[in-house]
C-alpha cells in the first residue's frame, strides 16, 4: 500500500447507519463476507425499522447494521461501536448515543443540509457546533464524490449514481481495514448481470472509495486484523434463519421423509419461508397458506401422511397456532413450530428480539398439554437445534417448539460446516404391522400402544393396509385410541403424555457447567440467544480474576436431568433473560431454587459491559451471605 | 412483481382418483362392510346424517380403490364424527381447520382419497376462511358439507345459514344475521365443482358423490340435512312428494332448466329482471337458460344459485357447475418433482453438502 500507516488492532466494532432506503444492510453484509473471507471471527446485528421506507431522513427511519470482528473468538456484536459510519443527521443522532468517547465518526456531510437538520431536530448543525469534539470526525462528502466519479456513465439518472454511494462507503472502509473487494465485485456481477450500466457504476463507486482512502489526507491510518485462531474446517458466515432452514432440510435428508413447511409470512421468521421455497430440488415443500392456523393445520396434515411437518412464525402466530399444537399433542404426531421470537406483547415490536414467548411455548394452551422446547444459542446453532428438534418430534411422535429469536435470526457468524455423513441418522419406523388382537383373537391395530422405553405411539401413514385407523382431538382411549370419556383413563392418558415429554431427557444430556476453577459461588445460567453475551461477560469477569461460572440451556422442557443438582450447587445463580424473568420463574417453580433474574427488553441483545455488572454486583451480593 | 409461465400438467384433465392406488382387477370387491367401523354411531335417533352415513359406506366400494389410501379428516360437530364409523384412515381435527388440514395431506401425498366431512358452523363460520381458500386453490378434496343451519352440538344456536328471523337459543328474538347461501359462496371463491344435494335421496346423493369424485380438484358438495332435535323439518317443503315437484329444480347439464310436473312444466328464462320460471309454452326458444355445468363463467351458475330463498319456492338440486382446472396439490408436486429432476434425482449427501456450503466458505488449516 502507500506511505501511509498501518496499525495492528485485534478487535473492531463498525456500524453503518443510514436511511432505510441507503443499502445499509447490503454494505453490512458486503464488508461481513470480505471480513469472513480474510479469517477473522465476526458477529453481526442489523437492527431496522419494521417500515419499509419510513419518511426519507427521519429518526424512525433508521437503519444499522453492526459488525464485531476480532482476531479471536467472537462472542456477541460489540456493546459500543469504534466507527460509526452515519449516512445522515439522523444516522447520527440515532447513534451518536452508543458511541464511547474517541470512536471514529464518518459522515456524509451531503446530507447535513439545514432541512435534513431541522428534519431530526439539531438547530445547529452538529458538525460545526463543536458538540462532537469528543469524537473523530471524517467528514466526506460522499454522495456528491460519488456523483463526480460516475460523472461519464451518461445513461444514468443523478439519483442512480446517488444510490451508489454505499458501495463508495463500503469501498472507503474496506481500504481502511484491509478488506478484499474482489467477493463484492462478484456478488455486484451476480446482482447486476441484467444491468450492465448500474453494475459499472457500482463497481466503480466501489473503487473511488478504496481509492479516495488511499490518496486523501483526511485519513492517515488504515488497520489491520489478523484472521482468529479458529478450529480447522471449512468455514461460511450464515445467519440465524438460513441455518435454521438448512438444519430443517438436513434433518428431513438424515430422516429420509420429506419435509413440508406450512406457513404465513411474519416478521422476523419470513426468510426462513423464503429459504425453504427455494429449496424444492431436495424434496421440500412450502405452502404459503392463508393464515396461521392454515399454515400448522397444512403441516400437521403433512406429518399424519408421513412427512415432517414443520410450520415457521413469530410468537402473534404462536398466538393463533395454539389451538392446533394441542391437537398435535393429542393425536402424537410429530410436528416442528419454529418461533422466532420478537417484542410483544400483540404486534411489539416486529423487527426487534425478545425471548418472552418462553411461558407461551410452555404453557399457552387449553389443557394438560405438554410440548417439548429447544432454544439455539447462536445463529449457526441454529442448524443443530433445528436437527435436535426433528429428532424429538420423530422419535417422541410429539409437536417440539424450536424458539430462535429476532437476534440469532438475522444476525450471522462463521459457521464450520459439518459433514452431512457424520450428523446424526434420523431415520424413523413407520408401523407396517397390526400390533395387537382384539376380542376374537384377530389381529388389529392399536394407535396409542405406545412404546415402552420412549412412550412414543406408533406411526401408521395412510396408505398402509390393515393398519386403517382414526386419531382426533377428542380424548383417546388408552392403547385402542378409541374416543374414551372415562375419568381414569382421562387420568391416565394425561400422565402418559406428560411422561413421554418428561422422559425425553433421558435422550438429551446433561447441563454441562464452564467452572474453570470449579470454585464458582455465582452461577450465570441462560437460554437462547443470551449465549454470547452472557459468555462474553463471564469472559470478562474472569479477567478480573473473580471465578463464575456458566451454564446454557439448550432444553427449556425438559429440562436436562442433573439442572436442580446444578442449580443447588451455587450459592447465587444469575439468570439473565430479555424478557421479564420467564426462565427464573419456571426454574423456582420446579427446583424451589431462589435464583436471581436479570432482566431487560429493550428489543437489543445484553451489552457484555452490563452484563458484567450484574455477575459481578451478584458476586457481592453472594459474598455478602447470599442476601441483598 | 413478475409472472412466469408454470409450464406445468393440467391440460388434460384426469379422474379425481386417477393417482390413487386401486384395488387389483381379480380382488374382491369392497362391500358397506367394509367401510363401516367397529364404533358405535353415536348421532340422535332421526338425525340425517345417518342416511348420509350409509350412503357413503355404500358408494366408497364402487370407487374401487384401495381402502387403506382414504382419508376422511373433519373439524368440529355432529357431522364431524363421521371420520369415527368409517374403516378408513380419518382424523377428527379442530373446529373449521379440516380443508387446511387436508391440503397439507392432500399436497404431500398425491396417492390418497382426501375428503373432508363438515357442517355449516365448522365451513362456514369458524372455517370459512380455509374453505374459501381450498376452493380457490382447487386443491383435490372432496368436501362434503352437511348443511342443518343450525348448531347441533352446542344445543341449537343458529347457524351462518339460518334464515333470518330464526328464534333459537341464542336469538331469541330472531336472528338478524344475513345468512350465507353455500353454493354461491363456493361460485364466488373460484370453485371448480359445487353440488348440491339431499340427505333423504340416497339416489340424488349416490349420483352426485360420484361425480365428485370423478372431479379433479376441490369439490364442494352441500348436502342438506335434518337435525331433528333443534331445527326439525328445516326441508321439509322439498322432502314432501306433494309439494317437491313444484319447488325441486333438478339441473341437469345441456338441457333447459325445469320445474314441475309434466302437465304444469315450467322452464327458467332470461328476463331483463333477471332470471325467472315461465310456464313452457310461453317460453321464446332463445331466452331459455339451458344448464352448463362445464361454462368458463360461473356467471349463470350464480344467477341459477340465486333461485334459492328461505320460503323455498325454487330449489335447485344438483351439479352447478365442474370444470376442469390444474390442482394446487398437482401443480406443488410438479414444481418440486421438477426441481428434483433437473437437480439429477433426489439429493445426495453431497447435494446437501454443496447447498449448505454456499458460494462463499474459506478454510482454516
């Protein structure tokens, strides 16, 4: 490169922010693929408006996406960004609050006009007020630099070339990090092939940038970061929704039954829709139906002709499926609801995450109606918990809840891919066979004779000869499936399924506990998505050399086996959640243990600096007797 | 938002069943028997659905598939029991989800006989939405929808097809809602085949199960039906020989439609007020409205649909309209069974691997 400095660092928060309209997740996403491709360990957080284009240059119209990327392990997104790259004055009001003292500001100061000011409310124009000393401001005028350098492509409109100033930004941050372009440029080829013009420019507003760092004063350092230690594999960066879509398909591959996703689009679960329908070449089929309920009825047909139903929602659509899981708890079949979890309560907030459908997965039905819950903790762990989730519906003939959330969905991380020969063989048994005789000694078929070591009942698909039988919503008979209204067969049945559920954990392992010192007083337990963040503070305070331990909830129901002798293990146990305590409640209920909640829902993940706080305001609490 | 050509089957229409494995041509031959369950039926003594029952059981022999590949599924209410006394697979599902329910199956396995068993509260109140939707979709579901307008289950509410008026439990004072006329609601949601038929007239209903099911696609069947206990005598005007004649239209495809006796026949004509029934002789040929059930516009089927009113002065009974159009469940099956094929059969470990491999991975030593 030039004369200019190079300075190793081993950790960098960036954030794009601009109009919903700007490209801002496009050029997140762009620099996480070129962050990816170099080797080091990311995660990312896009955080947008649930309007498409909300009013051009307004606060609520806001749109960020946030990259972490470091020359070791990566846990969550970053609490605070080191560069704020603001599109316009409301880029940067919006995020001017996250950004610690000294960070670096890029701005477009285009956009700084006084109408664009007034439109967020700065009397002054901030850049010339003196209000951001604090900060290292770059002011750059990036859309009419962008415009000059598209000055010869004669067939586009200015607002075209306008549109190309993300690839400028995106250009400009890749020279000051290092970044290769050349995926960008082929992901611009793919993007563009029909528009040969727009794709010029964009790939030239791409270079200008990298090439306006390069010559320009106004930046004298680029950095570097070298790639993170990480295990060897082969790696690619997935969100949380493309993983969960492919664990679904693998799952259906390792199980040899096809899968049949019925759904309705909903925010944030909708890519997981999309995914699946590109997906028919490997035998999956998607219905779109014409709501909810038709969406889980559809699959739960699906899965009573022998296929793995699986329906996608977010937790309004939990709301209106209910009804439908129950029936799937009576007729014991297996089914998957994805539930990618955002703020509620009613519609909340869509594009924000939340883990407080927890008690509705749990318990938001009419009757004693059990339903297994697996919860992934990070976006590539979706994959596995959506193949952990068809293996207790199978196996267990039962509805499960895989409750990913609106972080793991749309935020991603490098992913080492697993080898679809090693994963774990799902295959199932359909009954063939009457399993039973009836009165005059000939041989029948009993639906609910279940198996002894799971409880599971058999699965009979239409289709089979002598096994023709009826299932439905109405109490069944023990054994014969027959409508029964008897009290203690009623008794009995309920127990049966609750005990089936129950004995899942025997399949399921134990909860495993991060005790380096195995001297920890202070438990920090979580579930889902809190998994980075809750490990990044525990990294942090450990740095401090207090001892805490970490454990993470991967079952919300059943629990594994060994969690009350775990949690009674602990003089404080630390629950955070971002909900308002629904694991804590569920865990004092069942093990009468006093843990501690830390709660917050504010739409966003933990940041590790509050998270810490608690762990460690916990540790004096625990030091001082256990009572605060 | 762009279109695409689906350059897919349905050109040539094929037989409801045509996928559905048969029974071998030397095999015996199914009887009632062997469609009636080991449950005991459990309706009011008098209910009409017990003709239904039987009618059923008797004509599911001559369609001469495998037993084991039907599938009865209902929702909720009396007529929803059905599933329970049929030897089939069947499925007693919630209130108003079966035709969802049944599209899932239906679209997953091309080899079965779906029906789908409901009353006029399950389709067309709490479920209206999903029938409305499996018509306009055509998928292959035979519906069969008992029609009682009242709620028997829940002890004698009235129903989205009680007249109003109608004094029940819940309308003491007569009810004021609108009712829905089923056949046209089906016309109007894009339905390929809308019937209408009789519980009493095990003939009538015969005939017109069997042209469903011949029917590739969704096929409404409405079936009035006596409920003795809470709306006793509902069709008692069309079921009495005396006065039936007068008030039965029996719509039969390609011919005029008639009413009444030979000595007193009328025949429906078009009238700038629309359509009304003139004694024959009075009729100019080139106003007669002559039945098509197989016509691209539902337009006249609707207006023959319209005949109806609550006093019951014309009725008509029969095939409103069946035409052939592709099926959602065929037209899901080609797409995927396509894809399938262009991607080299059904994927490989290797195919699972290049796809969660995308087109950007890097390796760590």
């Amino acid at each position: 490169m030039s004369s200019k400095s190079v300075q190793q660092l081993d950790r960098v928060v960036i954030r794009f922010a601009g109009d919903s309209g700007d490209g801002m997740q496009l050029t997140g996403d762009r620099f996480t693929s070129e962050t990816a491709a170099l080797g080091n360990d990311l995660s990312t957080l896009p955080n947008f408006p649930a309007e498409i284009r909300a009013p051009q240059g307004t606060l609520p119209g806001v749109s960020s996406f946030q990259l972490h990327f470091a020359d070791h392990d990566v846990l969550t997104p970053g609490d605070a960004p080191d560069v704020l790259v603001a599109m316009n004055p409301a880029a940067l009001k919006a995020n001017l609050r996250d950004l610690p003292r000294g960070a670096t500001v890029i701005v477009n100061i285009d956009e700084f006009t006084k109408r664009n000011l007034a439109k967020v409310g700065y009397a002054e124009n901030p850049l010339e007020d003196g209000s951001l000393d604090s900060w290292q401001v770059h002011p750059v005028a990036l859309t009419s630099i962008t415009v000059e350098a598209l000055a010869g492509f004669n067939t586009l409109s200015r607002k075209d070339k306008e549109r190309a100033k993300n690839m400028f930004a995106l250009g400009l941050l890749s020279w000051m990090y290092h970044r290769p372009t050349t995926g960008t440029e082929l992901f611009l080829k793919n993007k563009f092939a029909s528009r040969p013009d727009i794709l010029e420019a964009n790939l030239a507003a791409l270079r200008a940038g990298l090439n306006y760092g390069e010559t320009t004063e106004a930046f004298s350092v680029s950095y570097e970061i070298a790639p993170a230690k990480m295990p060897s594999g082969t790696y690619r960066n997935v969100t949380g929704n493309i993983a969960l879509a492919y664990g679904l398909v693998t799952a259906a591959h390792r199980a040899r039954l096809p899968l049949v996703l019925g759904s309705y689009p909903i925010t944030p679960a909708s890519d997981i829709l999309h995914t699946l329908s590109g997906l028919k070449r490997y035998g999956v089929t998607t219905m779109q139906c014409e709501d909810e309920i038709a969406g889980i009825g559809a699959a739960l047909g699906a899965s009573f002709g022998g296929a793995i139903g699986v329906t996608t929602t977010s937790g309004p659509g939990v709301a209106l499926k209910s009804e439908t899981i129950g029936l799937a708890v009576s007729l014991e079949l297996p089914l998957v609801i994805v539930d990618v979890q955002r703020g509620g309560p009613s519609t909340g907030l869509p594009t924000k995450t939340e883990q407080s459908d927890l008690l509705q997965a749990m318990f938001g039905r009419n009757g004693e109606s059990p339903v297994p819950i697996v919860a992934p903790s990070s976006p590539a762990d979706c994959f596995d918990a959506a193949m952990e989730a068809v293996r207790i519906a199978t196996t267990y003939r039962t509805p499960v809840f895989l409750l990913s959330d609106g972080y793991l969905a749309n935020g991603s991380e490098p992913w080492r891919l697993p080898s679809v020969k090693d994963l774990p063989d799902l295959r199932v048994e359909f009954a063939t066979e009457p399993n039973g005789v009836d009165a005059k000694g000939q041989p029948v078929f009993h639906p609910y004779l279940r198996d002894e070591t799971t409880l599971a009942r058999p699965w009979a698909v239409p289709g089979t000869p002598g096994l023709e039988h009826r299932v439905g919503g109405i109490e069944k008979a023990d054994v014969t499936g027959n409508i029964s209204y008897d009290p203690d067969n009623h008794d009995r049945m309920t127990r049966l399924r609750a005990g089936k559920v129950a004995g899942i954990a025997d399949t399921m392992g134990d909860l495993e506990v991060d005790d380096p010192s195995g001297e920890a007083e202070v438990l920090v337990l979580g579930w889902g998505s809190t998994y980075g963040p809750i490990a990044a503070a525990v990294r942090n305070v450990r740095n401090t050399g207090a001892k805490v331990a970490r454990a993470h909830l991967r079952h919300l129901n059943p629990f594994p086996a060994n969690t009350g002798e775990v949690l009674r293990r602990y003089r404080t146990v630390l629950v955070p959640e971002m909900n308002m305590g629904q694991l804590a409640m569920l865990l004092r209920a069942k093990y009468l243990v006093d843990v501690q909640s830390f709660t917050q829902v504010r739409g966003l993940p933990f940041t590790t600096v509050e998270l810490a706080d608690a762990i460690v305001g916990a540790q004096t609490v625990s030091d001082n007797g256990g009572t605060a | 938002m762009t279109t695409t050509e689906l350059g897919m089957p349905g050109s040539s229409p094929r037989a409801g069943t045509a996928s559905v494995p048969r029974l071998p041509e030397d095999a015996d031959t199914l009887t009632k028997r062997d469609f009636t369950s080991d449950q005991e039926v459990r309706w009011c003594p008098g209910c009409g659905d017990y003709a239904i029952l039987a009618a059923v059981q008797g004509f599911l022999p001559e369609l001469g598939l495998k037993r084991e590949n039907i599938v009865f599924v209902s929702g909720i209410g009396c007529s929803s029991r059905f599933p329970y006394y049929l030897d089939t697979y069947g499925m007693h599902s919630i209130h108003g989800r079966a035709p969802a329910i049944a599209t899932g199956l239906a679209t997953s396995r091309e080899d079965l006989s779906v029906w789908v068993v409901t009353g006029d509260g399950d389709a067309l109140s709490i479920g209206g939405n999903h029938l409305i939707h499996a018509l306009r979709r055509n998928v292959n579901l035979k519906i069969l929808l008992f029609n009682n307008q009242i709620y028997g289950l829940t002890k004698g509410q009235y129903s989205p097809t009680s007249h109003v008026g109608a004094v029940t439990k819940s309308t003491p004072l007569g009810s004021v809602d609108q009712p829905f006329n089923p056949v046209s609601l089906a016309l109007g949601a894009e339905a390929t085949f809308v019937a209408r038929t009789m519980d009493s007239d095990r003939k009538h209903l015969t005939e017109v199960l069997r042209q469903a099911a011949e029917h590739r696609g969704t096929a409404l069947v409405e079936i009035y039906q006596n409920c003795p206990i809470f709306n006793d005598g509902a069709f008692d005007l069309i079921k009495d020989r005396e006065q039936q004649q007068a008030r039965l239209v029996h719509l039969v495809d390609g011919e005029p439609v008639r009413l009444g006796a030979e000595d007193d026949r009328q025949v429906l004509v078009r009238t700038k007020a629309g359509l009304r029934f003139v004694p024959e002789g009075e009729a100019a040929d080139d106003g007669v409205v002559v039945h098509q059930v197989g016509a691209d516009d539902p337009a006249q089927a609707f207006a023959i649909s319209r005949l109806d009113t609550p006093d019951m002065t014309h009725v008509p009974m029969g095939v409103f309209r069946s035409v052939a159009r592709p099926t959602y469940d065929d037209l899901v099956r080609a797409q995927v069974d396509s894809a399938v094929e262009k991607g080299g059969g059904p994927a490989t470990d290797a195919d699972l691997e290049r796809l969660i491999h995308g087109r950007d991975t890097w390796t760590v030593a």
